[in-house]
C-alpha cells in the first residue's frame, strides 16, 4: 500500500492491470477491478493502454549526401497507434559476391540510431559505398515492424590527380 499524505487522489473505473510510478521508474502491479478505487500517490501517475505496436514507416528520403554522411527524413507511419517514443535506424554496407548478387549481411554487423523526430544523419559512413536501411517506430506498446529495406549511397571522393 503507497503511503497516505497530502497526495494526488485520482478514481480510477473499470480494470488496469498495472501502473508506472514515473520518479521512481517502476511499475506496480494491481490486477484487480476497481469499482469504487481511490488511490493516493506521492508522485504523478501515467497509466499506459496497451494497444497494437505502429505500423511501418512507408516514406523514406533522402535529404543530403555527403561523401562521409547521409542525411535522411520519413514520415510517421500511417497507423502510429499512440504517441511515438522514438525511431530505431538499423543500417549496414551492402556487399556484393563476385556474381553480382547481395550478400546477406552477417548476424550482428549493423549499426543502431535511435531519433525522436523524423530525420536523422548518418556520419561516419564510407565514401562511393551503397548501404541498406530500415526504419521503425516504438511506443508504449513496443516496436513495430521495420520498414522495407531502402538502400542509399555516399558521394564518391572526389580526389584530383594533377600530375605536371
């Protein structure tokens, strides 16, 4: 039982499962049906609905390319089903066999950004080197799916050769 002072009082109808002490950052369990609850709390309180996770971000550009970085912008998947925490970037090289054909990246060998808003610029990358992305949203219900692969490309270096 949370202590009793000069709290927030909130009545809460109907069943919850759980709830989010958010200073403490711990979820307390309740399972039960409230019919006539009254809960005191020291803190704030943020109930969370579980819900189906979004749907996979569709749209995907390509805003700036440089030899060394991409930078990249997508719109919010059509079915956020919720408030959008973040965006999961997951990139990596594409290699090709001698025969022309992608090679499947191997478990592990990928990079990870997460952005809150709708762009991000990937630094550090490899000039004149194509790569393969994937995008996905995550929001009090988890992530959802990523997008389809979407490959991009850095600018080639562009070195002079002045012999003389």
């Amino acid at each position: 039982m949370l202590p009793h002072k000069a709290a927030n009082r909130i009545r809460l109808p109907g069943t919850i499962d759980n709830f989010q002490d958010s200073e403490l950052g711990t979820e307390l369990p309740l399972n039960r049906t409230l019919t006539e609850p009254s809960v005191s709390l020291l803190h704030p309180l943020s109930v969370y609905v579980s819900g189906p996770a979004p749907s996979p971000v569709t749209v995907i550009q390509k805003e700036k390319t440089s030899r060394n970085s991409v930078s990249l912008s997508w719109q919010e998947p059509d079915r956020p089903n919720g408030i959008i925490l973040d965006y999961e970037i997951k990139y990596y090289e594409k290699t090709l066999h001698p025969c022309h054909t992608v090679k499947k990246q191997p478990a592990g060998i990928y990079t990870i950004l997460r952005a809150r808003g709708c762009n991000v610029t990937l630094n550090g990358l490899k000039p004149n080197t194509a790569y393969l992305l994937q995008i996905r949203a995550r929001t009090a219900a988890g992530y959802g799916a990523s997008s389809p692969s979407f490959q991009l490309e850095t600018s080639p270096d562009c070195k002079l050769n002045m012999e003389g």
